[in-house]
C-alpha cells in the first residue's frame, strides 16, 4: 500500500533525526578528547566560523532577498542563534575540561528530550501520547542502566561536578532552541535560516573568543585539530542542523527530541572503533532499552494513520 503523506513525514523526519544523531554523536567524544590541545571557546568559534564560510556562497544571494523578513524577526533570530549556535555546543566544550565524555554524552542525552517534551507541551501545546511517555521513560531507563554500568543502585551514590552542570545547561539550552526552530517564520528558507543564526551566534562567540585569545596558551595547529574543526563545521553544523530542523518541522519538537537518545548509542560504538574501548553486554542492552523505547514512543495511531 502506498504511505500517506502523514507516514512519509514520519519516515523522513525520523531518517534526518538518526543522520543527525550519528554525526553528533563524535561531538562529545571530540570535546573530552581535544580538551587538552585547544580552548572550548576558541573550538566554538572555529566551527562555527568554518560552518559560516562554507554556507555563506549558497545562502547570500538568497538572504539579500529574504533580509526584510529577517530583520522582522530580528529578536527571534537572536535567541534562537543564541541557545543553539553561541551557548549549547560551548557549554559542551566547556563541560569537556570538568567531566568524562561518558557523562557528556549520557547526561546531555537523557535530560535534553525530557526538557524538550516539557516546553513543548507548555509552549507549543503539543500533545503527548501515553505511548510516548512510556517510550521516553524506557530510553531514559536504557541511558541510566548505561550511566550505572548495570547496577542501577549506583545511582543513589552519583554527585554532579561542574561540568556535569555545565551540560545540564547545554541541554536546556538546545530545548529552548528546538521550541524556537518550530516557530520558525515560514517566509524564512531553511538555507537562509541556517546562514542567520550561524552568522549571529558566531558574532555573539566573537567577544568571549578574544577574551580566551588573551588568557590561554596559543593553539598548537596540527593536522588533527584541523580535520576536526572541518568534521565539526561542516558535519556538525551544516549537515547535522540542516537535518536535525527539518526533522523538527516533520515530527515536532518533542517527536524528533526523543531521537537524541541513541546519541549515546553511536557514541559508545564509536568510543570502541576508534579509542578501543571495551563493548560489554550492558552496551548492548541499554542500546536496544533506547532503540526499544523510541518505537514505542512512535507507535501512535495519529501517526500510522491512513
């Protein structure tokens, strides 16, 4: 049988969700493991300063006609290229100086779809199924077995350090931008959009950048931080955004949140390709918990409706 324009939205939307979370996923890793070579602002700034220069030949001629619109919706774009671009990635990077990448990872993954589905049900008034209660509460049960390495008793003995906090901040600061992305003006093209609060939230970066300039150690170039600042300003920033805001516009805030999840999946897998890490059976079941508890979450009679 054919798909309905409504399944098609949800087979697209949750695509672009899981291309996103698998370039995302490198970005804790990254931000634990070139920690030491160069200064979290200082790899904000660089990424999204790439991520400006790459998009900026195709977006231009297109934002010179939609500029009226934009400055129209100029305090709307500020906010959304402040949580998104200036704040929520830095944090990340920042929290990388204080705590592990498993932490990053896990605590940024399970409170963001939570603080998500809150807001969009406060501000958007998006509805909530049970079903997606159910499945959200499953991912986070599969995130804390994999927080706990099995043993959900440890739990009660868990502190929070500075850059645990630092992550929780990221992470309510992405849910505000996910509210911010469904408002968006409908006159404003998904290219142009991104070339925006990419321009903006690099400006906003600007003066914290210096700032860290002044007071740190100057940046060892290498190869390596090259290849990553590239991997982060085009993978990261251009392709990830691009899908992971027409996932929002296809599924909803709080629908497409929930993918945020297997972020910490791919992250362990990719944790074992490439820094050998040991892959045991708690992985595994905390991997299939989240990719469980995303198809319970999905299993809506709204959305396989004919």
């Amino acid at each position: 049988m054919p798909l309905s324009a409504t399944q098609k939205n949800f087979y697209t939307g949750a695509i672009l969700a899981v291309i996103t979370t698998i370039i995302w996923s490198g970005n804790y890793v990254i931000a634990k493991g070139i920690s030491m070579e160069i200064p979290p602002v200082s790899l904000a700034f660089y990424r999204w300063s790439l991520a400006c220069i790459c998009i900026a030949p195709f977006a231009f001629k297109k934002f010179k006609v939609e500029q009226k619109i934009i400055f129209q919706n100029k305090q709307y774009i500020f906010w959304t290229a402040l949580t998104g671009v200036t704040i929520f990635n830095t944090f990340i990077y920042l929290a990388g100086h204080y705590t592990s990448a498993i932490n990053l990872a896990l605590i940024g993954t399970t409170s963001a779809p939570v603080f998500i589905t809150i807001l969009a049900v406060l501000f958007l008034k998006e509805t909530v199924s049970r079903s997606r209660v159910i499945g959200m509460v499953i991912c986070i049960i599969g995130i804390l077995f994999l927080l706990s390495h099995g043993n959900l008793k440890m739990l009660a003995q868990f502190t929070f350090s500075k850059g645990d906090v630092l992550i929780l901040i990221s992470a309510f600061t992405f849910a505000i931008y996910n509210i911010l992305v469904r408002k968006k003006p409908a006159a404003i093209t998904p290219l142009v959009f991104l070339f925006t609060i990419f321009t903006v939230g690099t400006i906003c970066l600007f003066p914290f950048y210096l700032f860290e300039v002044l007071h740190s150690a100057p940046v060892k170039w290498n190869t390596h931080i090259i290849v990553i600042i590239l991997y982060l300003g085009i993978g990261n920033s251009i392709i990830a955004f691009f899908c992971w805001n027409a996932s929002i516009q296809k599924l909803g805030a709080s629908g497409t949140g929930l993918f945020g999840n297997l972020i910490p999946v791919f992250s362990t897998i990719e944790a074992v390709l490439f820094l050998d890490e040991q892959f045991t059976s708690i992985h595994l079941i905390s991997g299939l918990l989240v990719i469980g508890g995303l198809v319970i979450a999905n299993i809506t009679t709204k959305t396989f409706k004919q």
